[in-house]
C-alpha cells in the first residue's frame, strides 16, 4: 500500500497558502488598503468553500448519516479532517482482516507488442485510500486555478503598482506559484490515468520532473505576460480576460449542442436535472480558469460518459500553444508600447525576450514529456513529433492558396514575345489565302 504523500503534500500548500493569506490580508488592512484587503479574502476564501464542496460531493456525505464530519467542512476544516482519516486508514491497514476484497484486472505496459493482464486484490483500506486520494487531487485542482492563480496574479500586480515587494508577499506568492504547479501536475497525472484506465500505470520521476518545469515555465509566464499588460492597459484587461474565460467556458456546450446528444443523466443518481447542469457548468467553470493560464490536459466532452476525452488530439494541442504564444507577444508589444514610468528602470527589450524565451522553455519541456516521459507512449498511435508534424502539414495546407488561383494567375502573366506570337499567328489564320508576305507586309 502506497504512502498517501499526495494526502499530505495538498493539505500543506491548503493550509500554508490559506494562512498566508490571512496574514496579508491583515496586513493590507494595517496599512489602509481596504480593496487590496477584500480581493486577497475573496480568492483565498471562494476555492476553500469549491474545496469543501468537491470533497463533501466525492465522498457522498449528504446521503450519510455524517453530520459532525458536515459541520467541520461548514467550518472550512474539511481537508484537516480528511487527511486525518486518511491516515488512521493507513497505520490501521493489514490489523484486522478484511471481510472481503475485490479484484481489478489491469493490462501491463505493451512490451514487444504484447500486453498482459494481471489480477490484483484490493481490500477495503486501499480502496477508501484511492477514493481520497483522487479527491484531494481534485480539490488541488480547484485550489490552484481558483484561488492561487488570481491570487498570484492579484499580488505581483500590487508588487508592480507599488514597487515594492516585501517579505510576506513573496513568501505568499512562492507558495501560490507552487500550488498552482502542484494543481497542473496533478490535473495530468489525472488525465492520464483517465485515460489509460484499463492500464496500470506508473509515472517515473523524470516525468514528474518535465511536468513541473513545463508547468513552471508556462504558468509564470504567462502571470507575468497578465500582470504587465493589465498595469499600463487596465480598460483593455477585463475585454481580454472575459473573452479567453467564456470562450473556453462554451466550447465544450457547443461541441455538445452540435452533438446533438441526449442530456447525461449518469453523473450522480441522488441529482436532479438541475443539480446535473449545475455540476456542469462548475465543470466547464473549472475547465475554462485552467486553460486561463496554462493547458488543461483534462479535455471536458459532456457527450461521453466520463465527461473527459480520451483521444490524443495533437492538433488541438498545437493550436493552443500557438494562437497562446501569439496573444502573449501581442500583450508584451502592447505594453511595451504603452509603459508608463514606473518602468523607467527596466530594460523592456531585454524582459520581452527572456519572457518569450520562457514560453519556449515551456513548450520544450513538453514536447520532451510527450515524447519521451510520458508513462503511456507506446500506447500512442503516433508520437509527438509525427502529431505535430501532421498539425503544421494540415495548416501549412489551408494557408496555402487553390492551385486553380495559382494556374489562373500563371496564365495572365505571359511575356511579351508570346504574346506577340500568339497575335501574329491569329493575324496569319485571319489573312486571305496568298502570299503570306504579302499578309504579313499588308498587315504592318
């Protein structure tokens, strides 16, 4: 039985990051700045109640008879008394023998082209440890692109407004940037096992280690690339931020108005129609903060079952990060643009080019995961390099022009001396039977 690290590492950065947070938020208010007080409250304390919300909803603790358990996540100590459940579970397994067991049945990594299937016996500890597990993976998720994001993004753009960056700042946005590395690791250890569930799956430390540089560099940047653009254009920062929010908050609804599938009724029985769309739309919800800032590896289709596709689809990755690395350079042109004076003393050119830089960094370190970490790449129909070669291929093919537009344009542009030919001869073939000379000598 494997050590519930994952429990424990959640609860830390939950806890810590909530801390600090009412720290500087009492700070704020020492100092007179009410509306930097209010805004620090309201990231930390929205994703502590989704947090709560998402465990209470995985371990179906409305249907059971719980109410003390209820009333500590009422008062935001849910992760606290989770964790310290999960840890009763694991110092007590292998006690007292358990009842019964279940069997799952697991296909090995394919070797030589040949996958076996393997039985394990699960018990009841294990089983609840699984449970508690994913739902702590869950919640990191939500605490890192729901609070920890705009968090960091709110406190590096007090840093820059005010020119000062003090010690309980920095400490609070270390931990931010950390949870939100930690919440996109997460969210893609979860896709994978997602999607690869008929599989066992082991993800090796270098994997770990691409996915957390990858992440890093993507996140930072792109807070950065927010942060700076929002400090000399604030008209402008709500028409971008609404328009990247809703247009991946609807994408999955249109795809599944165009799908014309029936509404899914199997997420929870205990729900009504109601309750379901509401749990879809704080789907989508979550899905749309994520790709705020970073990619979602977890791509939501609310025409399948499990709400989540399970095709490898490269080309969308590869429109993402592109149509993603232009809207960064044009944010960075505008506020190179538009710099006020408080960056009097930054060399723009030279923080343009390392923030692009960065950006690179992190498409690299992908590129080097799907290719060559990733737990499950022998089970891709085709590795990254022939996905993304067949993207570039497909777009090259519709910016190119019709091959009938460019015969056309051929034709019009002729030279001269065909040109003159061609009159000539017509001259010749109008011209009355005779001397052609003569013709021709008439004609001039």
């Amino acid at each position: 039985m494997k050590f519930p690290g994952s429990v424990l590492v959640s609860l830390i950065l939950f806890v810590s990051e909530t801390a600090a947070a009412l720290c500087l938020s009492g700070a704020y208010r020492a100092a007179g700045d009410r509306m930097w007080q209010w805004l620090t409250l309201l990231f930390a304390l929205l994703p502590c109640a989704l947090v709560q919300l998402s465990l209470v909803f995985i371990h179906r603790d409305v249907s059971r008879d719980r109410p003390l358990v209820l009333l500590l996540h009422l008062l935001q100590l849910g992760p606290l008394v989770r964790c310290v459940e999960v840890f009763y579970i694991y110092f007590h397994a292998g006690r007292v023998e358990e009842p019964y067991v279940s069997i799952t049945k697991k296909r090995q990594m394919p070797k030589d082209g040949y996958s076996e299937e393997i039985e394990k016996e699960v018990g009841q500890a294990e089983g609840k440890l699984c449970t508690h597990r994913s739902a702590f993976s869950r919640a990191s998720v939500i605490q890192a692109f729901l609070g920890s994001a705009p968090q960091l993004t709110l406190q590096l753009y007090i840093c820059v407004l005010q020119q000062e960056i003090t010690a309980a700042r920095s400490v609070f946005m270390v931990l931010s940037l950390l949870s939100i590395v930690y919440g996109a690791l997460r969210c893609n250890i979860l896709a994978i096992k997602i999607k690869y569930d008929d599989y066992d799956v082991s993800v090796k430390p270098a994997a770990y280690l691409c996915i957390f540089l990858w992440r890093s560099f993507e996140i930072a940047t792109r807070v950065t690339v927010l942060v700076l653009f929002s400090s000399v254009l604030q008209i402008w920062t709500l028409p971008v931020v609404l328009v990247n929010f809703f247009g991946f908050f609807f994408y999955p609804w249109i795809l599944f108005w165009q799908s014309k599938s029936p509404f899914p009724e199997n997420i929870e029985k205990a729900l009504s129609r109601v309750g379901t769309t509401i749990v879809l739309c704080l789907l989508t919800f979550l899905y749309a903060g994520i790709n705020m800032f970073c990619w979602s590896a977890v791509q939501v289709k609310l025409n399948d079952p499990d709400l989540i596709n399970k095709s490898q689809n490269w080309y969308r990755l590869t429109v993402y990060y592109m149509l993603r690395f232009v809207e960064n350079a044009f944010l960075l042109l505008m506020w190179y643009i538009y710099k006020t004076d408080i960056y009097l003393y930054v060399c723009a050119p030279l923080l343009v080019l390392q923030l692009l830089i960065s950006y690179c960094m992190a498409i690299f370190f992908m590129l080097v995961f799907y290719q060559f970490c990733h737990p499950c790449k022998k089970l891709f129909s085709s590795s990254v390099s022939e996905g993304l070669l067949s993207c570039f291929k497909l777009l090259c093919f519709i910016c190119k022009p019709p091959k009938s537009t460019l015969l056309t344009d051929k034709a019009e542009v002729k030279s001269p001396e065909t040109t003159a030919e061609a009159w000539n001869s017509s001259k010749t073939i109008d011209s009355p039977k005779g001397n052609p000379h003569q013709s021709v000598s008439s004609n001039a």
